[in-house]
C-alpha cells in the first residue's frame, strides 16, 4: 500500500498543477479510499526532504499555558491553531479555528463560529468546548495564566452553546477581540492535567495532541523536539517532509554550519555574518524591520500583586531621577550604530515603528539626550555625591553600586554592557557586569533579583498584550511567575491603557496607546534602546518561497504566525512528497519538525524571560 499512496501522490502533484483543485479534490478522495500507510521513522529520515534551521536562543517550555520564550511560543505556534491569527499579507486578523465572528451593538458580546471538520491528532473532533476550556482555564488557573493572562482580562464568561458556537461576555468593550494570541487545546486532553507545574505537560503525550500544521511527536530535554505534518490540518500540508531546529550556542557556529550546509536557515545574525554572507554563492539573505525591541530593565521596585516586595533589587532605583539619569548617560544612536552596524532604529515607546498605528516617537523636548555632563548634574541635584574613589551614594549613605544581567548567548547584550559599563563610569556609577545564560537570565529579573538587565520583547500587531504587560494587574502572583519583566505599576498608565484596552475606534485608540507609552518613558522602568532589524540568511540552493510578513518586506522566522516555513518549498521540489496550493501552499508531505537545543538549560522557568520575551 505505500508505494499506491506514493504514486498517488505524485499524480496529485502533477494534475494539480494542470488542472487545479478540483482534480486534486477528487484525487485526494481516491487517497483516502486506497486507505492509511506509515512509513517507518527510519526510512523517512532517509527519503524526506529536511529544513534545518539554526537556533540559538533556549526552549522554556512546551506547554502552551507557561511558555514563554520566543522559540518556545514559535513551536507552539505550529502545534496549535488559534481562534484567528495575523495574516501574513498585512497582520491584519485572518480565521485560524473561528471562520467568522461578529460582535453586538454593545460590543460586550463576541460570537466565534468554528471551522466544519477540524480534529484533533487523535481524530477527535475541534470544538467550541475546546476554546471556552482554554479560556476560562487561564481565567481560573493562575499558573496558566503565565503566558497569556492578560488577554482573558476583563472576560466575564465563555460558554459553548454548541460544538460551533463560542461566546465571550466582556465587561467593557475589546479592541483585541480579533487578536487573541492564545493557542486553543483539545479539553479531553488538559482537563486531566490538575497542575501547571506537572513535568507531564512538556511531554508528546499531552503537548502531542494538536490541530495545527505541525504535531509534536517526541521530545528529549536538551535536544530534540520532533513534529509531523498534521495529515488533517485544513490548511493542507507543507511541501517537505522534515523540518529541524538545531541548537547551537553562538551565532557564529551557527552561520559556520550554514556555509558548510548543515542548516539551511539561520536568524539573529550579527551585522558582520548578514554583510559577509550577501553575494555568497547559494546564499540569499533577508532583512526587514522587526518586531523586537531592545531594552534595559531599571528594577524600580519589584512587588508581587499583593504589592509586597520582592527580589532584592538596589532599592537607590526607586528614585525616577536617577532612572532618568542612567537613561541620559546612555547613547542609543551609538548602540545602533555600532552594535547593530546600523540595521536598527533608536527607539522611542514599547511599540515599534513597524506597527505605525500604535508607535510612539516623544516630542524633542522630552526626550532623553544622551549627554554625560547633564546626567552629572541631574544625579547632583537629586543628592547622589561623589565619594573620593569617584563613586556616587545614593542618599541613604550607601555606594552606588549597580548589577548588569545580560545575556551571553547572544552579541547584543555582550557588546552592549561593555558599553553600559563605561557610560555610567562617567557619572559615578560603579558597574557589575553578569553575562549568565538564558535561564538565568529569566530566574533572576522575573524573581526581581536584578538591579539592571539588558532585556528583549517581540510584540505583536496589537498593542494590548505588550501595553498589558507594563499595567498593574500583571504584577506576579507569586515571585518568578513571569507576569511582568519591568515591575511598573503606575496609575497614570493603567489609565491610558484601560482606555486603550476599550477603545474601538483606531484613532482613539492610538491616542490613548501613546500616552500610556509616553508615561511609561518619562518613568523609565525601562530604557528602550533600540528597534532591531531581523537579519536572516537561508541556503537557496536548497528551499525557496519562505513566507514573509508581512509578505512585501517582513521576517521569515519569529512571525506572529506559522507562515514562515509552512509555505517553504524545497528547490528539487519534485522529490518532495507533496504540492499544491491553498492559497498558502498545501502539500501532500510528512513533516517532521526537530527542535535541538543545546548550551544551557532547556527547562528553564515558567516565566517570560525578560531577555527574549513573547
């Protein structure tokens, strides 16, 4: 029977492409009656066509309630569907699980319809219940709210009328309604799961239970994490058969085994490795503006949402002049220039300028100017004297003496301390530089155990969810649950964000998500430094057709979406098992997806890394 399926299959490649869907509709109804096959793992490791793909930064978890790390959120992604998801044309709301919504007059009531003939991997069906279970665990459960508790914020209930119908009651209205980040999970499996925690929910057998267009199917911490093509996802298959995450503890190595062809895909290049590798042969390159910004965490003052401290940061940065002052001493047109090699922008507010809607640029007259002489005086006029070694104490009588956590996986956060370092020498500011791993890095700022971090967060189209995560409800219940990575609480921000939150009309809305984004950049919890470019570079002698988004000038890998290498296509595509189009590209292959991870812990917390949070 597998070489019947094979053959078929390559009869539906080739009629596709002559004579469209309709031939490949009754075709795909012949495969279904020739019946099942499996191909052993070993002979299709062998005959598969395999993507490789660089990875450098750590897995936290699988588990779609407490991941948080960027690469973490991107598998999860892939494993499961979402109610709807950006497009990849413009990000703008397209069906993912939901294939039409609407909203009453009051805007107070959301009705989801979910997609006919959708099923779990275990060929249960996809059903309403299965979202209202999502949702209303994270609203019940506060160690599944970890990743995504802020977008049930302000739900009142979520019932499924039906197998079809999902309705929200809110109590004030949502402009994110249509942009609910959260993977939706099959209730059959989860609902036996009593703990968060349990080391069970990072296995295949629960997170192996999925509807996307990959399913995790084996897992080995520190190495591996493999998925298959989903033979039922709606969207049809992708056109390789293999796709690999390989681990390694450096970019450089990294872009080293894409010379070599070793991997075929690598991101978070360093200025240098994206100019060294345009006009190499079998070598495209991709650069376009990101997502990410770049910042430094200034503790001021963790608590937990009971408003008790937490952590044992340098209680001197309670003071907003001094905050204001470090970020006056600290040269961001430099960092770009010179870290970044100029593929980057100097920051203003939490959003970048990608998403322009929402984007905050302060006025010239507030903003921060670096200059080493003016943060001198500031720091003497708050009451921080020199000392005769040259270092500053703060009021209290005490040195100031600050950490810098920062990431050592990675080129920005190494090069930036350096600079960091020096800068806050000039002003009396003595620095203690700790380059720890990724795992580190998270236990210590989600705890409040950092005085400064050098941070990283990828946002999204909306702005809710990181506007969200800066408001007072996300100060953590417990310490290291990862609610929050900058502790701010500001009533004056929370304000502006409430507003923003409820706020349907656009231009309203962008006017309340500048203010609460200038409040936040005259407190400075955090400085933001930068917003860096996404620089990719990929084999194409050996896959093409990688999907952007936005599709004209967008990133291919950490979307907020699958597209990236769900549409890729290998260059000998006849030798893949499958072909055609969905509009995004259906193929007829299995997939298998493995995640290697090395140079650190692949279980780490289960917070957000306040270096490269999702």
């Amino acid at each position: 029977m597998t070489g019947a399926k094979t053959l078929i299959e390559v009869v539906v490649v080739l009629l596709t492409r002559r004579t469209g869907r309709a031939t490949a509709a009754l075709l795909g109804a012949v495969m279904v009656v020739a019946g099942p096959f499996a191909v052993p793992a070993a002979q299709a490791q062998q005959e598969g066509k395999t993507l490789r793909v660089a990875l450098v930064q750590e897995i936290d978890h699988l588990n779609p309630f407490t991941a948080g790390f960027a690469s973490s959120s991107m598998i999860g992604r892939m494993n499961y569907e979402f109610l709807t998801l950006p497009s990849a044309e413009d990000a703008t709301p397209t069906g993912g699980i939901s294939d039409k919504w609407s909203t009453s007059e009051d805007k107070l009531t959301w009705t989801f319809h979910i997609r006919d003939g959708m099923k779990w991997s275990d060929g249960k069906p996809v059903t309403a219940k299965d979202a209202a279970y999502t949702f209303k665990r994270i609203m019940t459960d506060k160690k599944a709210q970890e990743a995504n508790g802020n977008y049930v914020e302000g739900f009142v209930d979520v019932t499924a009328s039906d197998n079809s119908t999902l309705v929200i009651k809110t109590k004030a209205p949502r402009a994110s309604m249509t942009a609910l980040d959260v993977p939706i999970v099959p209730e059959h499996v989860w609902s036996g799961i009593s703990d968060m925690a349990d080391p069970k929910t990072d296995t295949p057998a629960v997170v192996g239970v999925g509807d996307g267009p990959f399913l995790i199917t084996e897992y080995r911490p520190n190495e591996v994490v493999t998925l298959k093509a989903n033979p039922d996802y709606w969207r049809g298959k992708p056109k390789f058969d293999q796709l690999q995450f390989v681990a390694y503890k450096n970019s450089e190595a990294a872009v080293s085994a894409l010379k070599n062809g070793e991997v075929d895909f690598v991101n978070r290049l360093t200025p240098t490795q994206f100019n060294a590798l345009q006009g190499q042969s079998n070598i495209a390159t991709n650069k376009a503006s990101g997502r990410r910004y770049l910042d430094l965490l200034m503790n001021p003052g963790a608590q937990d949402a009971a408003r008790q401290p937490i952590g044992d940061g340098n209680p001197a940065l309670k003071d907003v002049r001094l905050r204001k002052a470090i970020a006056a001493a600290i040269d961001p047109k430099e960092l770009v220039d010179k870290v970044l090699g100029g593929y980057g922008e100097v920051a203003g507010g939490l959003i970048p300028s990608m998403y322009s809607t929402y984007h905050y640029q302060p006025d010239p007259a507030k903003a921060y100017k670096f200059d080493i002489a003016d943060a001198n005086r500031q720091l003497d006029a708050a009451g921080y004297k020199r000392g005769g070694d040259g270092i500053r104490t703060s009021p209290d009588g005490k040195p100031l003496n600050l950490r810098l956590t920062a990431r050592s996986s990675e080129d920005f956060p190494q090069r930036t301390s350096e600079y960091i370092v020096g800068w806050l020498k000039q002003v009396g500011i003595n620095i203690e530089k700790r380059l720890v791993s990724d795992a580190e890095v998270d236990e210590q700022t989600s705890s409040g155990n950092y005085d400064l971090a050098l941070s990283s967060y990828n946002t999204n189209p909306d702005p809710d969810y990181t506007l969200a995560k800066q408001s007072c409800g996300n100060l953590p219940a417990t310490p290291g649950s990862g609610s929050t990575a900058s502790f701010f609480c500001d009533p004056q921000f929370d304000q502006a964000y409430q507003s923003e939150a409820a706020e349907t009309d656009q231009a309203k809305r962008s006017e309340y998500t500048r203010q609460a984004q200038a409040r936040y950049y005259d407190q400075a919890p955090s400085f933001v430094l930068a917003y860096q470019n996404v620089l990719e570079a990929y084999r194409s002698d050996k896959f093409t057709n990688f999907v952007k988004q936005p599709v004209t000038s967008g990133p291919i890998m950490e979307q907020t979406g699958y597209w990236g290498f769900y549409g890729a296509t290998p260059v000998d595509s006849s030798s893949a098992s499958g072909g055609g189009n969905t509009g995004l590209w259906i193929g007829i292959g299995v997939v298998v997806l493995v995640v290697l991870l090395g140079g650190g812990t692949f279980l780490a917390k289960r917070g957000k890394s306040a270096d490269d949070r999702e």
